[in-house]
C-alpha cells in the first residue's frame, strides 16, 4: 500500500517575495496568526503588516518560545482559537514552523510557512520533531502547508552557518535514505523516486555548495544560492514526503535525538549535528570513499566534525553515556543502517570520525 502526504502545495522561491505578501496570504483569510520567534519577527514583522493591513488582512504576531513541545503546541492552539485566527503561518527555519504544523492540524486550518534560513526542510514538511526540556520525545505527523514562501534575498542575508546545516541535513537524505533502499528486493516506485531525487540532490550540493557559502558570505544572492535554497527546502521536502520515514532517517538523525540529552548538543544547528552523525555513520558502515568525500567538503562548509567541535569533551560524562544508550534503544532509527549497532561500535565510531576528520584537516592545510 502506498499512502503519501505530498506538500508543500504550492512553493515560491523569489528575491523579494515578502514584498507581494498580500497577494499571497489574502486567499487564506482575513486573520492570519503569525508564529515567530523574536528575531525572526524583527525581519518578518516591518516587511508584511502594513502591506497585509493595506488589504484588510489583520495579522496577529505570536512570539514562539524555544521548542515545538506539547506545552508549546497547547499554548499557541489556544491563543488562535480566542483570537479567532482563520489560518496559522509559521516563520523561521524550524521548531516555529513545526510548531505552526500541528497548531494548524489541530485546529482545522489552513497552513502557510514562510521560509527565513535553509537550515532545515521544515518548511516543506509534514512532520514536527516534539520536545521535552530540549530532550526529543516523538515525530508527529502534521499539517502539510497550503502554500511555502521563501524570499531569497531574506535567505542569502542570513550567516552561512544555516546555509551550511541546510546542506549537511539534506545530504543525509541520501546517505540516511540507501541503506533502507538496499536493503528491499522490490522498492516501491516512490521509494524509487526517492532514491534517484537524493541522489540528484546529493551531487548539486557537492558540486555547488562551497560557491553558495562563499557568495552568502560576500552578501550575494545568485544563482547558485537559489539553487542550494531549493535543495535544501523543496527538493529535500519532497525526498521526505515519497522517501517515508524509514527512508527519512537513520543513524546520523537517531544520534541527533539521543544526544538531546546533553544540553551542549542544544548550541549546535539540526543540520550540523545531523552533519558530523554522518560521519560517524559511514565510519560505521565502513564507507572509506564516501568519507574521502564528504568530510573534506564539509570542513569546507564551517561544520563541526569532532567530538570536541559539537561540544563534548569528556566522554566519562554521565549524560554522553545516556546519549549513547538512547540512540541505540531497540526503537532508534540508528538501526536502519545496513551494519549492527551497539554502544560499543557506536563508540568506537565516533572516535574513528574524531582521527579521520583531524587527520584530513591537516592533510587539507598542507595541501
């Protein structure tokens, strides 16, 4: 059986889209809540209320505070429902967007995101990460959005650091996303689909990702940029809503979500602890030309691919030990790759990824 929520339903990526966001959001209704966290209401805000004003569209601006959580989700849903909101927008990169998801399922009501970072995917998603005091409780499915917005130029604005996690998450649709593939005789043909489009996906960022940085950098916005921006939101979105969710994640996102535990893993962006959990995965899977590849790129790319560099520095500590014990919990997507994993291989991994990232590093710097 094949059942596939597909979403965003429609996606526009423009320089300058903010400015026609009357156009956009008059269809939807007369008042719209606005969930943002406070940066991104200083970006979003000066933008869109008085052009949504302008055509009798009377946004309320909701401040989003730090996680998607139940307590999170309970708070905004009662906020829409006494201000009378008639549909939900989430704004951001992430946890306010998938918050805003399940607001909007919860209450019946159509769901726009509007993209400010590339960090993450979850504009074009459908499902929420749900938190408890930082610590990774369940992955709800939610509301697909009606209608995504991504304003370039807000994007190619924002430090390179989540153009850079955007990149690294979305590469891990196709190495997360392989050994589930090969590991079916008879792949469905959305699973197909899946495949060849992370794969496609997986080769532009390789091949244009540094440029991207480097132009995010140097306050440009080009073509390039556009392109890594449509990688990482909508293509990767996509993979996600064919791929499934055994095709979604493995063992980079499942170490993600048992390092939750650790309150330094809460400094890191999604991508870039999604990012070095690849390194450790294909140290696992023993993948030596992959690793050949992907780490040089990614120590191009800013990402943190050590131990030390994601902030752990005694691995005595109780909480890393916690850590591991909960990305190989018998329900951990850790285990959808291809190689058995324990604590002890887990381990062992991390310290493999901690000499092949510095011994790469300083073969870099001589070269």
């Amino acid at each position: 059986m094949t059942d596939i929520l597909l979403t965003p339903g429609r996606y526009v990526q423009q320089p300058g889209v903010l400015d026609k966001i009357e156009t956009h959001l008059a269809p939807f209704g007369r008042q719209p809540m606005i969930l943002n966290d406070e940066l991104v209401m200083s970006i979003i805000r000066p933008k869109t209320e008085s052009r949504l004003l302008s055509v009798g569209v009377t946004p309320r601006f909701v401040l989003f505070e730090t996680e998607c959580s139940r307590t999170e989700i309970a708070r905004i849903a009662e906020s829409a429902t006494r201000e009378a909101c008639d549909f939900i927008v989430g704004a951001g990169g992430g946890k306010a967007i998938d918050t805003a998801r399940v607001v909007a399922k919860r209450l019946g009501l159509p769901l726009v995101t509007i993209a400010t970072s590339a960090a993450t995917c979850s504009a074009c998603s459908s499902v929420s990460v749900i938190y408890k005091n930082g610590v990774r409780e369940e992955t709800l499915k939610g509301k697909g959005a009606e209608l995504a917005l991504v304003d370039t130029d807000v994007i190619a604005a924002a430090p390179s650091r989540l153009l850079s996690a955007g990149m690294g998450d979305a590469l891990a649709k196709f190495y997360e996303g392989k050994p589930t593939f090969d590991k079916l005789a008879h792949p469905a043909p959305a699973l197909e689909a899946a495949m060849r489009l992370s794969t496609q996906v997986k080769e532009t960022i390789l091949q244009c990702g540094v440029e991207a940085k480097c132009d995010v950098d140097a306050g440009k916005n080009t073509l390039i940029v556009e392109k890594i921006v449509e990688a990482n939101l909508f293509l990767t979105g996509i993979i996600s809503c064919i791929g499934g969710a055994t095709f979604r994640v493995a063992l980079a996102h499942g170490l993600l979500y048992g390092m939750t535990v650790m309150p330094v893993i809460h400094n890191l962006l999604h991508g870039e602890m999604v990012s070095y959990g690849l390194i450790v995965q294909l140290c696992l899977e023993k993948k030596e030309e992959e690793l050949e590849r992907l780490i040089p790129f990614f120590l191009q790319l800013g990402l943190p691919l050590t131990s030390e560099e994601i902030g752990v520095h005694d691995m005595r500590d109780p909480a890393f030990h916690e850590g591991l014990k909960r990305t190989c919990a018998k329900e951990s997507s850790a285990h959808n790759i291809a190689v058995p994993v324990t604590e002890k291989s887990l381990l062992s991994a991390i310290h493999e990824a901690d000499e092949r990232v510095k011994g790469i590093s300083r073969r870099t710097s001589r070269g």
